[in-house]
C-alpha cells in the first residue's frame, strides 16, 4: 500500500498532531476543517454562511493537493454545535456539490476546536 501524506499553505496548517490528509493508493482521508483562514491561522469572520463557505472552501483546497476535487467526495462528515444550522449547510453544500452526491453525516455536537460552530471532514476516492 502507498502512503501519502497531503499538504497545502491553501488550508489551514494542522493545529495539532495530525497531516491536513493522508493519501492510501487512490483513497484520500481528509481532517476535519473549521472556519480558519489559511493566510492569518484565524476564525473566519461573519455569519454562519462565511463560516460554512470557509469550510468548504477548505476542504476543497485539501482535495485539490490530494489530486482531487470535491467531485470525488464519497462520505462528508459534519459536526454542528447547533443542529439549527443544517438547512444552510444543505444550501451551500449545493454550492460546491452536484448529483450524485456524496454520502453523508450530520452530526450535533457540544464543541468544536476554537469554539469553532462547524467542522467537516471527509473520504475521496480517486479515479485510477
């Protein structure tokens, strides 16, 4: 088995003992993102729109180090501390997502790193 670990100044750098993803032959585990800019290592500012968006936008920086796109998301994990706030997930998830889309958890959850309000992670599974 292959093994790769995955790194890009486009996300935010890891803030603990973790690789930002880790690429296993044509599968790619990517952490978990929280709203935090990559320039600045700070929380996103603005409403929970800006904060999702960053998110994704994150994610899809990751992926696209891993060789990859969102497209090739087979299971997306969220965590929200406010269940609330899942409908607006669902509208932006559109955003960057078409049919068919990837499978999917969302889960409410007390805390979240940095006081963080959401939290994604996911598994690609690239093409040969």
């Amino acid at each position: 088995m292959s093994r790769e670990i995955i790194q890009t100044s486009n996300a935010p750098q890891a803030i603990g003992p973790y690789s930002q993803a880790v690429k296993c032959n044509n599968t790619v585990y990517l952490s978990g993102q929280i709203p935090l800019v990559p320039e600045t290592m700070e929380m996103q500012e603005g409403d929970m729109r800006a904060q999702i968006t960053r998110v994704f936008d994150n994610l899809q920086a990751v992926a696209k180090a891993s060789g990859g796109s969102l497209k090739d998301v087979a299971k997306l994990n969220i965590f929200l501390t406010d269940l609330n706030n899942f409908a607006l997930v669902n509208e932006i998830m559109v955003q960057y997502f078409q049919q068919p889309y990837p499978a999917r958890a969302a889960i409410g959850v007390a805390s979240l790193p940095k006081n963080a309000d959401v939290e994604m992670d996911a598994i690609l599974e690239l093409s040969s």
